[in-house]
C-alpha cells in the first residue's frame, strides 16, 4: 500500500516476509508475498505485540523460523524479538532487553536456528561500533548479550552505518562474521571483532 513504509524482508521457501510500518508508525506489519511472482498472499498474526517506536523494524529467517524485532531508540527502550512457528501463527516472544546500546532493531541478523542460533544487533551511537550477540536456546534468548566493539586495523572504534545502528551483521561457522554499513565497504572481523 502506498502509505506504507517498508523497512526490510527475508526469505523463506520461496516466500518473501516484508516488514512495513505506516507513515505514522502507528502499525506494524509483517506482509507475506509470493517470491516468485511478486502477489501479496497475507500477513503475519501481529497479536500481543508491544509498541516502541516502529513496532516492527527488522525480520529475518532463522533456519526456518520468521523472526522479527522492534526498534528501540533509547537505552532504556524495549528490544523485543518474537518469533512465527507458521505463518497462521500468534508469534511468540523470544527476547525482552534494555541490554542494547542506544539505539538498537534497525536491522537483526540471524544465525542457527531458533533452538540454537544467536541474534545480532548493532548499536552505532556516537559511531561507538557495538554488536551485540543474544544466544537463543529453545526459543528463548538470554538477555544479557555478547557484547563486540568493531575496531579498525589500528585498534580504533570502527565508524560503521552512519550514527544509527544500521549495520548489517553475517555470521560464519567460524564465529567470524562480515559487517557492511553506509559508511564502508563489507569487512570481515574476527569473533572478538
């Protein structure tokens, strides 16, 4: 719809999951369009949740599950993430934390699966650099994250994504992961970033 903001999209089994807000930021939704020819099909249940700013920011498939977060844009704010088993499904909260950096859901990538995977989110505030990993047990994620500072060649704060956390992460099996942002080309870090 032409009111409509679209905010990012995953794919899954030949379905595009596409997470729009209104121009108000008043709803959150997450449409469902067939990848192939490009027809909407539906959209996700958005039954129980909550509301910050965007109240849905970012999704991503998480070895076969939709997962979709909020976007918190104050240190005390929310992050939440839920997760959709099916796509008639009421989603399930996975994570609930005020543990993010300043800003935090503009983008989420995901690793693993939603019984054991991780969840990544950036946080560029003051060009800071921090990525913060969730790790995701049976379809609950611990609070408290892994905290990365992204740091240059010469051990510098690494200024990614401009001044919001826009910065997409891509983990290797490896546990070294590419970032890419506005502000540079993608770089690969090693674990500890």
């Amino acid at each position: 719809p032409s009111n409509d903001m679209t905010r990012n999209m995953a794919l899954k089994d030949n379905k595009l999951y596409v997470v729009q807000r209104d121009t108000d930021n008043g709803c959150g939704y997450i449409r469902i369009v067939n990848a192939m020819t490009g027809a909407m099909t539906g959209s996700l249940n958005t039954t129980g949740i909550a509301k910050e700013l965007y109240m849905l920011s970012s999704v991503a498939n998480m070895g076969g599950t939709i997962v979709a977060c909020n976007l918190a844009t104050s240190a005390t704010g929310a992050l939440r993430v839920y997760s959709w088993s099916s796509d008639t499904a009421t989603p399930s909260l996975v994570l609930e934390t005020t543990n993010h950096g300043v800003r935090s859901g503009d983008l989420m990538s995901a690793s693993g699966t939603i019984n054991n995977g991780k969840l990544y989110f950036t946080s560029n505030t003051g060009y800071e650099g921090k990525v913060y990993v969730y790790t995701v047990t049976n379809g609950v994620a611990n609070p408290t994250p892994t905290e990365i500072t992204l740091k240059d060649a010469n051990g510098a704060a690494f200024n990614y994504g401009g001044s919001y956390a826009v910065i997409e992460i891509r983990a290797n099996e490896d546990g070294t992961f590419w970032a890419t942002g506005k502000n540079g080309a993608p770089a690969l870090f090693n674990a500890n970033g």
